[in-house]
C-alpha cells in the first residue's frame, strides 16, 4: 500500500454567493457527479447537492459557496457553504465551553471515545477512501490508505490515554515531592492541506483530543467535501456518547478564516500543514500573540544511491518516491543524487520503469498514477520543467502535460542540471525528479543537506560505516533519515507529530519545527 504525506488558502476552489436555500437551474444540478448513479455511494457519507461547511455541535454556514471538483475530469462533485468570519466567532465561542466539559473528563475514557471514533472510520474506510481518490485525485489504495492512518494514530493514542505521566522528584524540603502534571492547552486549531485531507487531521486530533484538548478544523477549501464527511462521523460518535459536538467543531474556509485562526488568542495551539511561504506568514501572525504553534512545512527530499547501491531496490525506491500521489507529497522525492559509476545505468533502468507505470481514473484500483489536484498544479508543472531547461537540464523522460481529460502530466525525469541549480532548490509539488552525478561521500552528504528544507532523506548502501556516519551529526540533517528505502511515508505521522521513534524536526530548515506529541497538546 503507499502510505503517506498545503495553505491558509493556496488552492481556490470556484466560489459564487447564493443566498439559502440555494438555487441552480436543474440542469447544473444533474452535472453534479453526486446526481449520477456511479457515484451514489457518496450519500453514504451523508453528503448532498449542497453541504453546510460548519460544525459546531450544528450545522450550518453563511459565507460562500463552493463547488468541489474531480481532478480526474474536471467535473463537478457537489457544493459546500463556507463559514463567515460571523460564524468562525461563534464556532470558537462554543468550542470553548465544550472544552469546560471535555477537560474534564479522565483522559482513559477520552481515549474510549478516540478509540470510537477509530471504529467509526473503520466501517466507512472503502467509501470514506474512495472520496479522497475522487475528490484530491490519489490513486485508490492511498485513498484507503490515507484513512487507515487516522484509524491507526486512533489506535496509538488510545494508550497514550493511560500512560500521560510525569516525574516524581525530591523535594529540598522534607517530608515534600515535586510533582509534574500535564494539563491541556484548550484550544487547538489545525489547519490542512489538499495533499493529505484526512490523515493530518487525524494525527492532530486524535493526539489533541487524549490530552484534553478541543479541536477547530479548516480544511484546504478545494477538498472541503472531505472536511465535510469526516466531521460527519466523529460527530456522530460524540453525539451518541451525549457529549458537545463542539469538541470537534470544523470550519470551511478561504484565507480569512485561516487568518482569523493565527491571529485569535483563543485558540492555544495552532497547528499548520502547508507551504513554507505561507507557514511564514502564520507563524509570524501566532508568534505576535505570544502564541504557539506546530508546522509542517515544505520539502526537497533527496535520495542518494552509492556503487554499492542494490540496483533492485533503488529504482522502484526512487519510481515510488518520485510520483507517488503524483509528486504531491511533503515526502516525496525531488532529488536523486548517485554515484558516477552506475548514474547512466540507474537512469536507463529508471525510464524503463517509468514507461510501465499505469496511469488512468485514480478510483480504478489497478491504475498506480493519477492526477495533479488543479489546473494551478499543472501550470506551476510545465514552469518548473521549462525552467529546468534554461539552467541547462535535459528531460531524458516526461516533460509534458497528458492529451486527456483532468490534470494529467507525464511523470518527468530530468539530468544535466548543476547540483546548486535554483530550480532543484525549488520545491515544486509536481513529478518532476532531478537526477545528479555525485563523485564522493563529503561531497554528497553536503548536497543533500544545502537546501533550506529538510524534511525525508534516503541513502542506499551497504557500506555500515556509511550508514551509521549518515545517521549522524555530519550525515543528513533532515528530520527523517532513511536507509534503503523510499524518502516518502511517515507511520502514523511519526516524524510529524510523535517524534520518539525518528530523529525529528528539531533542525533549523524550512520543514517543521516539532517537540515530543504530549509535549506539543499540553502544559506542565
């Protein structure tokens, strides 16, 4: 299965302002893909014609209107009501006083309720992954698989419920001991992108709801159905336990809500996946107000391939890292540096490979290659290759955007190029991998580590030495090194958000900034 992987507001979805209830001509209307009866299993999530984009123990939404769209075909899914700045106001007042009642309660039957939402997605995981590969445009098995990573930080989380604890230590005073509790922080605010619209909100709330934290969702506006459906089923397993539906309220929304988020006081945590431009900017406007925040930003994933390299396993590594959700992960791979002694072989071998990749609608499940998630994508894809070509790199395969319907772009490999180029330091979300000859280890371990973000690294050898130097202070100074594996994948969020079992993102690069998950959801 390929597991795993951005904006206040970078993707806009096509907007337009109806007064409720709304009114199209029956005619737009029966385009809508939820209208045909292919897609009726949409109603399954308890999605409609027209969705309200608020939840808050409620539904409801009085800003504009959206319509979501295939990236496959271009074609219409359904519509959804954003919220207004008027109801971001009223969300976060009675998230608020959910969290009075939610604080409350022990944090092992916190965990139950985390464990019930877990089962919850588990019934709907086929449908609930079928959306994600309709809607964002990932083949079908990450689809599903993206699913199964929430089901699975549920899962991790539930025992976390039992074992948030803290020293016991010896007082100057006798007859005294220092105890260290955690408390909640209260207010927790998550921010997503297209690329991963249910999984990183998972790892957030899931995490965020044992601790004793309430949560506020705005998803990327272009996959707010995903938004929608997912805040369906966790709403229904806090309504069934009689608790305030307010402990995992979402609010669909363009960059006024995103904004509105960094800038409010109430909210104790924000957490932002997205560009490193725009995480910037939010982490300026949370930092203003003494805030504090937890961003996953951007990434020039590097893999490398030594002559000792096993040739079997770096090309379908670096195929599978490189257009895995069509480029659009934060893991996947952008840079392929390898040894001048096997570099012709390596390339020959890997267009050979990328001419079998299968490529169609990514809902078929025997298609491994879908495509880009906007027309955006596909322009800032024809740019990037286009200026690759300028700084003197050769597109050896790809290069050109599909002669079908939907955002289609050939899966792209470029050579030539000098290691410094200024487009290879670009992180461009689209399949485009940049392919280097290196001479020795110093030199490559530099490359590798000379761009401003540092998020997934690969090395490919059998050379321990190497391995355990590359693991080390002079190796990759990325958050998640990788031996003879792929760069893209991170379980259950590890890198992301646990940051116990990998060396995390505690570097100074332009990916994140993260400390221990507890660390992050509450206070001493």
């Amino acid at each position: 299965m390929w597991r795993l992987p951005r904006a206040l507001c970078v993707h806009a979805a096509k907007t337009s302002k109806l007064p409720a209830p709304w009114s199209r001509p029956a005619a737009f209307m029966s385009t809508l893909l939820i209208n045909q009866p292919q897609y009726a299993w949409l109603k399954e999530l308890g999605l409609r014609e027209e969705n309200e984009g608020v939840y808050n123990g409620s539904w409801g939404g009085r800003g504009e209107v959206i319509t979501t769209y295939c990236p496959a075909n271009n074609e219409p899914i359904a519509r959804v009501r954003q919220a207004s700045v008027a109801d971001y106001e009223e969300t976060v007042k009675k998230a608020k006083e959910a969290w009075k009642i939610w604080a409350d309660i022990p944090a092992p039957k916190r965990g139950e309720i985390v464990r019930q939402i877990g089962d919850a997605l588990r019934e709907k995981i086929q449908v609930l992954g079928s959306l994600v590969s309709l809607e964002m445009g990932k083949i079908l098995v990450e689809g599903v698989g993206e699913v199964q990573e929430y089901v699975d930080i549920c899962d991790y989380a539930v025992g976390l419920s039992r074992m948030i604890g803290g020293p016991i230590l010896p007082s100057e005073r006798p007859g005294h001991a220092l105890i260290e509790q955690w408390n909640p922080v209260g207010l927790v605010g998550i921010i997503t992108a297209f690329n991963f619209p249910v999984a990183v909100y998972g790892w957030n709330n899931a995490i965020a709801m044992i601790c004793g934290n309430v949560c506020l969702w705005k998803g990327a506006p272009t996959t707010s159905l995903i938004s929608v459906a997912v805040t369906k089923i966790i709403a229904k397993v806090l309504e069934d336990n009689k608790l305030p539906g307010a402990i995992c309220s979402l609010t669909c929304g363009g960059a006024d809500i995103g904004t509105a988020m960094a800038k409010d006081e109430r909210v104790n945590l924000l957490s932002f996946t997205g560009s490193t431009q725009v995480g910037k900017q939010v982490a300026l406007m949370v930092q203003e107000r003494f805030g504090r925040s937890l961003l996953e930003l951007g990434g020039n994933n590097a893999i490398i391939a030594f002559e000792d390299a096993d040739l079997s396993l770096v090309v379908p590594s670096a195929l599978f890292a490189a257009v895995g959700t069509a480029g659009q992960r934060c893991t996947t791979a952008r840079r392929l540096f390898v040894h001048e002694s096997i570099h012709d072989e390596v390339v020959n071998r890997l267009k050979k490979a990328y001419a079998q990749i299968r490529v169609g609608n990514p809902w078929d499940s025997n298609v491994l290659y879908g495509p880009l998630h906007t027309k955006q994508a596909v322009s800032m894809f024809l740019g990037a290759v286009e200026e690759a070509k300028k700084e003197g790199g050769t597109v050896v395969y790809g290069g050109k955007v599909m002669d079908r319907p939907g955002n289609y772009v050939e899966p792209t490999i470029v050579t030539g190029l000098a290691h410094d180029a200024s487009i290879a330091h670009t992180e461009t979300f689209a399949p485009i991998l940049y392919v280097f000859k290196f001479k020795n280890e110093e030199e490559v371990f530099a490359w590798n580590n000379e761009v401003k973000q540092g998020l997934s690294s690969s090395i490919f050898t059998k050379d321990l030495g190497r391995i355990f130097r590359w693991l080390g202070p002079k190796g990759s100074d990325c958050g998640i090194v990788n031996v003879n594996i792929p760069t893209s994948g991170a379980e259950i969020g590890g890198a992301f958000v646990l940051s116990t079992t990998v060396k995390t993102f505690l570097w100074p690069k332009e990916s994140s900034f993260s400390k221990g998950v507890l660390d992050e959801h509450s206070l001493i």
